[in-house]
C-alpha cells in the first residue's frame, strides 16, 4: 500500500529505503542492492536515481519510490490512497503511465480517489462506498460522473450559481509585491500580489511546498517579508506581528468605513 502520507526515511538514499527491511544478512551489498533496485526501476518504468537522497526527492519522485519498494517485494495488489493529491499535472499523468505499465504487467491495482475524472479516466471498474458500505459497482464504461456523484452523496445534486458581486471597490487584504525568504534563506515568495475584497474568496492552487503556507503565515504576522506592503483595510500592517494582524483585521468589516476614509497609513 502507498499511504497518501510517504512512509520513507529522507536522510537514506532511494537504494536503502527501498530495501529496508529486507536484508536476510548482516553484512549490506549496497552495490548489488543498487544494480537489483536499477533492474526494478526499468522493469516498470520508474525513473528515478538510486543513489538520492529521499529528502532531494520531488514528491512525484517520492511516490514513484513507495511504488518501486512495494514492487521491489513482489507484489502482486498494489493500493493507491489519493495518490495524486499533492501532484502537478504532468505528474499525474506521469503516474498513469507507470500504473497502465504495471497492469499490462499483471499488477492488480485499487485506485482510491474522490476525483471522478481520474478515477472513469483510469480504472477498469468503479466500487462507491458511503460510511463504510459499498453502495455501487459497475464498470467504468457504464458509469457517468451525475451516477458516480449520487452514489457518493445519497442524492441527485443541483448545480447552482450566483452573480459575483462585491461589497465594496475597497479591498480588505492587499499584497504588493512581496518578497519572503524561507527558513534557509532562499526566495520562497518572489514578487507576490494580490486584492481580497469583501464578499470575495481568492483561491490559491499550486502544489504542496510552493510557498502557500509561507503566504498565510505571512498575512498573519507570524514571518517577516524582506520586501514589499501588506495593507489590512487600508492600514499598513507589514511586519507588524500577529498581535496587530489580529487586531486590524478583526476590526476589518465590509459595512465599516475603511481606515482615515480610505486612505492607506501606518495604523501601527
């Protein structure tokens, strides 16, 4: 099974994690091992460097290392739990590649997802469960994502929309061009720019370590930018410090007039 979180250990190379445990000697062959885990690899199509540590490791990379030690065991069912998660796209379709290999293989392999178009776009058959019983199953030719979505909620469900509208031209949150270093002194935030209005949510997509978490802790207070403004209903908070965050951004409300009328000041 490869967990959505990797069970590996990043201070040992790709070679050691994945024949960890399997050792039938006191004595290690790292080179054999090495040239065993090469063979695996090209077997099933998983590039990958035997030699990386796991922690230089992409987590494309790391995904295709918990496959490579479960097929390094010989075995026979492989299960997938969100395995495209925290994936880009062209790892995902990276990762397809690999799992209609191993099919072809002979591999048989459950593929646990909540995104419909993954899950009709790879898998022979579809199974649905709702708290904890199998409500469905049927092959993926006969199942459309409307069925598929009523099985898994227990209801028809009915697409709505609303206009967008804004409270005010006035933006409550407002980033410009910010720069943040991460703990080890690289750019982690490079040029950062964004308007939050009331009534409004601005979504930010990227894969996991690109500096998401890093922005919010950012907006907080709790890390400092080298450069760059971050204006809280018209009142410039940069570097200010969660306590201050909290208090300006508490007061922040679409129906009270922003700051001096609008006017963006040092409210520190």
């Amino acid at each position: 099974m490869v967990t959505q979180h990797f069970a590996l250990v990043e201070p040992l190379s790709v070679v050691e994690n994945v024949i960890l445990g399997q050792a039938r000697q006191l004595r290690l062959d790292l080179r054999s091992a090495e040239a065993q885990v090469v063979t695996a690899a090209q077997r099933f199509g998983l590039t990958v460097n035997p030699r990386a540590y796991v922690r230089h490791l992409s987590v494309g990379q790391r995904q295709r290392v918990e496959i490579l030690k479960a097929l390094y065991r010989q075995a026979r069912v492989l299960i997938l739990d969100e395995p495209t998660a925290v994936l880009a796209p062209q790892e995902v379709d990276q990762l397809f590649e690999t799992l209609a290999r191993l099919k072809a293989e002979g591999v048989s392999i459950v593929f646990i997802s909540h995104k419909l178009s993954e899950v009709t776009r790879i898998a022979d058959h579809v199974t649905v469960m709702r708290s904890g019983r199998v409500v469905g199953s049927m092959p993926t030719a006969q199942a459309s994502p409307t069925e598929l979505a009523r099985m898994i909620f227990g209801q028809t469900l009915v697409s709505t929309s609303k206009p967008h509208q804004r409270a005010s031209d006035q933006p409550l949150l407002m980033l410009e061009d910010v720069w943040l270093d991460n703990d080890k002194g690289a750019p982690i935030l490079r040029g950062v720019s964004l308007e939050v209005h009331a009534a409004e949510i601005v979504g930010l997509a990227g894969v996991a370590g690109n500096g998401q978490t890093e922005l919010a802790e950012l907006i907080e207070g709790t890390r400092f930018c080298r450069q760059g403004r971050i204006v809280v209903d018209g009142c410039d908070v940069t570097n200010a410090g969660p306590s201050r965050m909290m208090q300006v951004g508490g007061r922040a409300h679409p129906r009270r007039p922003p700051c001096q009328r609008g006017r963006q000041h040092d409210c520190r």
